[in-house]
C-alpha cells in the first residue's frame, strides 16, 4: 500500500541518531556535563557575526513580501553573480553565474548532481569511509554505488579507483576535507585524479565526471584545499554553508557545473530539471541573500583546530591509533580489537559516545565529532584513558 522502498529508508536504524537519543537520555540521568557526546556534526562554533548583523540588516530594510518571495528556480540573479565571482576571483575558477544552481544545503546538492547525470546503468564511485548519504543519494537518483578505498591515511588510493572505475562509471565523487577522515587532497593527488579520469573517460568514449562534495571546505588547519575544477574539466562542485558559516539548519548551498564540462548548458539545464524534479522550489530566499553578503567567511576555525590537537594529544597519548585530521571536525580513530561495534559499547561505559565505521563503509574504526565544547574534550581525555587501559598494558 506504501513504497516499500520510502518504509524501508524511513524506519532504518539510523546509528548515529541513535547514540545521540542515548546520549540525550542518558543526560537526563547523570547530568549534561557527565556524558561525553561526540556523534553528531552540528557545528557547536556560531556562525560569524557578519552572518547576524547581515539578516538584522536584511529584516530591518527589506519589505517583507519581497525579503520572502519565491526566487527563480536556479536562484536570485544577483547571488549566482556574486557566488561566481568569488569563485574566479579567489581560485582563479573555471565558473559562470549561469552554471550556478542555489540549493538548500549539500545534500540537495548532491541529490540534484546524481539525478541530472544518472542514466540507466550508470555507476557512480564512492571513496569509503564515505558520508553514508550518498549510497541513499546515489541510488535515489537511479545510480548504482561502487566503492573504491582511500589509503591506510585516508588519501586517495589510484590503485583502488583505477579498479572502482569501469565502462559504466559516470562519475566519482570525492570530499575534501573529508567526512569522516578529516583528510585534505593535495594538488598532486588531485592531478593523479584527474590524469586517471582522463584516461578513464578517453577509454569510455565519454567524460566521468567529477563530483566535489565541498561542505568543509573553509574548515582547514595546516593546508591549502586546492580548488577541484582547476585540475578536470568536467567538474560538479557540492557545497554548502552548513559548516563553513555553521548554518546546517537554514539549508543553503549551490551546485557549480563547470564552464569546461562537456556540453556545461546541457548539464545545468540537466540540474535545473533534477531541482524540478525534486520538488526545490528554490533555495531559502533570505540565506541566499546572507550568504551572498558573507562569502569567503567561515566561524571561527581556531576553536576547532583547538579541540583536534587537544583531542589527538590525548588520545594517542593513552595509546590510541589515529590519523591527525587535516580538516572538517572529525577524528576517525582505529577501534582497538578491530570490532567497532563492540568498541563503541564499551566506550558507552565510560560516557564516551563514539559512531562505529561500518555506516561510512569501512570496519574497525570509530568516529569522533570534535565540535564540541573546549570543555568537554577535556573533561572527556581521563576517560578515553581509562578506556584505553582495558586494551592496552603499559
Ligand atoms: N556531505 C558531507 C560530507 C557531509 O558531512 C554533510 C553533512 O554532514 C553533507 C554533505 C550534507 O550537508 P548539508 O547540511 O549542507 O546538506
């Protein structure tokens, strides 16, 4: 009587929704400041205060009925311009405001990118660990999900794309910096992408496309994020204002075809009908005009960068094995035993709510969220220490 399928993604367990109820709950027994919740990726830093004063301004000035009206579908004219702009002027970018889609947030970005290239058959490449949303995305849009793995690093592994990418690949997507690893691509990593994408595409006899999920992007400690479009032409930019303006909840973001894809019109004719499709109207009207007002800013990356180092000192200071994160807000740590899983259970002894690996496509690891408060990571270090000790003699 209903879609099976729409039941099926509803009622499934969603892990990390889970753990924060618990959390939640379990803060109502023992006090807030006794459960040490890192499992979610809602940004704890406010959003700049340009951000603040730009809506107050917006509020006080413009007449309501137009602040709030509908947009064109693609987006106010004037924010696809200033968008644009940005992008050539800060990355030298290969970007026209006409190939600018304003969407609400990354994962319509996303929805939008997969539907507009998916035909019949097509593959679409995933690098695990991955944000579980795009098999859900990916297979939405009619798409079928393979999956390459990153390095022992978290870095791009040619090898492993070089196998995920065959005849029926019509895109790879690719996120930096990374949900959950937190790593960054370097340019010469991105110029290996590309060169094999050349290769892949000539062999195929039609482009793979470049699919960049840019929501972190702001959010960077100790290196440059080279700009996806510059190194292959036949690139989609994702990106959101989630994270780099801590917005998650207004929904605002854009999808950019590149002015050197092949037949670019096409495809952003393509995006314009998978908006349709979708049922986006358009993007937030007053966020369109508060980001456009305050691109290039981000909240205050120093308190996370903060919390990675005070978090990683920590942790591998207790014996824990991890990678140090080179961006986003996220650690991804080996789960000692390799059982993730059981990991996280026993962490809940100590408080410490931690996200398993296997939702990202990967075993062994764990998740851990670090926009949290200063606080928290601080107080939460004697416990993942005495975590450790049930693993580790010393
Ligand atoms: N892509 C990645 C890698 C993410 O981590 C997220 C959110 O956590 C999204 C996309 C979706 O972001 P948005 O809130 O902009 O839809």
């Amino acid at each position: 009587m209903y879609n099976a399928q729409m039941i099926k993604l509803g009622s499934e367990r969603s892990v990390i929704r889970e753990i924060f109820e618990y959390g939640n709950a379990r803060a109502a027994q023992i006090g807030r400041e006794n459960v040490f919740d890192f499992s979610i990726g809602n940004p704890n830093v406010p959003a700049p205060e340009s951000v603040t004063q730009e809506l107050k301004r917006l509020i006080d000035e413009m007449p309501p009925e137009k602040l709030h009206g509908y947009t064109s579908a693609a987006g106010l004219a004037e924010v696809r311009s200033a968008v644009a702009d940005y992008l050539v002027r800060t990355f030298g970018a290969p970007m026209r405001s006409d190939l600018i889609y304003m969407t609400c947030g990354a994962a319509a970005s996303l929805i939008i990118s997969f539907s507009a290239l998916a035909e019949e058959g097509d593959e679409f490449v995933v690098v695990a660990p991955y944000f579980p949303e795009y098999a859900v995305f990916i297979r939405a849009a009619g798409g079928i999900v393979r999956t390459a793995y990153a390095g022992e690093d978290f870095h791009l592994d040619m090898a492993s794309l070089d196998a995920a990418i065959g005849p029926r690949t019509k895109a790879v997507v690719i996120n930096s910096p990374n949900n959950p690893s937190g790593a960054v691509y370097s340019a010469e990593e991105l110029s290996a992408l590309a060169d094999l994408l050349r290769r892949k595409s000539a062999e195929r006899g039609a482009p793979v496309f470049l699919i960049s999920d840019e929501p972190y992007r702001e959010l960077v400690y100790d290196c440059d994020v080279p700009y996806v479009a510059n190194f292959y032409d036949d690139t989609i930019i994702c990106y959101s204002f989630s994270k780099s303006l801590s917005l998650p909840g207004e929904r605002i973001g854009y999808v950019a075809v590149s002015a050197r894809c092949k037949d670019a019109e096409q495809l952003f004719a393509a995006v314009c009908g998978a908006g349709r499709f979708h049922g986006f109207v358009c993007a937030p009207a007053l966020f369109q005009r508060v980001i456009a007002a305050n691109l290039g800013k981000s909240s205050d990356v120093a308190v996370y960068r903060g919390n990675r180092d005070i978090l990683y000192a920590g942790l591998t200071r207790a014996g824990f094995s991890c990678v140090m994160p080179e961006g986003a807000f996220y650690l991804f740590m080996r789960a000692p035993g390799g059982d993730a899983a059981a990991f996280c259970e026993r962490a809940k002894r100590y408080e410490l709510l931690l996200v398993p690996s296997d939702s990202f496509g990967v075993e062994g690891y764990v998740r851990i969220s670090y926009c949290v408060s200063r606080e928290t990571i601080e107080r939460s270090l004697p416990a993942f220490a005495a975590l450790a000790k049930e693993y580790f003699r010393r």
